[in-house]
C-alpha cells in the first residue's frame, strides 16, 4: 500500500465523518428523548459498531497514511464509542457515567483546540462534541435531565455537521472550510 496517495487520505477523512456522524446523531437524538421510546442506550450497537469499530479502523488507516490529526481523532473517538457502546446498561452508577463522559471530554476539548483552521469539519463539530459530552457528564452526576437534553442537543448538531461535511465532500457540495489556505502567499485578512 502508497503511503503517498493523497485520495485515501481524503476517502479516510470521508469514511470517518460519516462514521462520527451518523453515530453522534443517533446518541444525541437518543439523549433528548424527542422520539417516543428512544434513549441513548438504544444506540450501543450503533456506537459500537459503526462509531466504535469503523472509526477505530479508520483511524489506524489514516495513521499509516501519515495524517496524525485524523488518525488520533477517529482512533481516539473509535475507542470511546466502543467502550460506551459495550458498557451500556452494564449497571454503572450515575456518578460513574458521569465521570466516564467527563473524562472522555477531555479528548473531544483537546482535538477542538489542534483542530485550528479545520472550520466546520474540525473545531465545529469537535466542539459541540466536547459540549456535548460536558454536559451529559455534569447532568449525570446532578441528575439534571436538562443538562443530558442539552448535551443530546449539541451532539445531533454535531453528528448533522460531520455527516453534511462528509456528505459535501462526495457529493460535491459546497462546505463551510477554511478558506483561507486557497489565498496566495503573503496576502493576509485584517480586521
């Protein structure tokens, strides 16, 4: 395998905001509990399989193909949906999952902030991710359902930004990116 091909980064990049997507809809439309006997626990095998497996895979690739950023991010990402997938409804405490979603925001919070430039496809939907997972911790621990609607809330938005964004690449659809690494050398925005 070229480790030098430019489109299987791309088709990695694909791949994994789908993933990320799909999986950040279905948890956070579970959370908010605006579909009639739907909670997040509904979505473990989704979480495992698609925002678990798939994504842990298609971090791995894109580590061999040389994109650091990704490859942690879907890797990283890939390993916390498998393990919330499998742990649901294992009998965990409140307390518990709340410190389980507030320990993994810290990853969601650290790819926001490396994610500079990334526009919607990066800081957008890492950081309501991180928003997400936040909340959903704190409402866990107070045993605010709010705060759990809000965190649910904020990941739907998420997962819609990464799905669009993936869905814009293949499609050829016009996306909110950067676009400044289009300008010429030297010019700069002011303001």
């Amino acid at each position: 395998m070229d480790n030098d091909v430019s489109a299987g980064s791309t088709t990695t990049s694909t791949l994994g905001h789908l993933a990320l997507g799909l999986t950040l809809l279905a948890f956070g439309l579970g959370n908010t509990g605006v579909i009639d006997h739907v909670a997040a626990a509904d979505t473990s095998a989704l979480a495992t399989w698609v925002g678990g497996v798939a994504l842990f895979t298609t971090g791995l690739l894109a580590l061999r193909a040389g994109d650091g950023g990704e490859g942690t991010a879907f890797a990283g990402l890939g390993a916390f949906w498998f393990t919330w997938g499998t742990a649901v409804g294992g009998g965990a405490s409140a307390e518990a999952s709340g410190l389980f979603l507030l320990v993994w925001s810290l990853l969601a919070l650290t790819l926001t902030v490396s994610a500079k430039g990334g526009g919607l496809m990066g800081q957008g939907v890492y950081g309501l991710l991180f928003l997400s997972l936040l909340s959903s911790g704190v409402g866990a621990f107070a045993e605010a359902g709010v705060l759990t609607k809000a965190g649910g809330w904020a990941a739907a938005l998420a997962g819609l930004a990464a799905w669009y964004g993936a869905t814009a690449t293949v499609a050829k659809w016009p996306t909110l990116a950067n676009r400044s690494a289009g300008r010429s050398p030297g010019v700069t925005a002011t303001g």
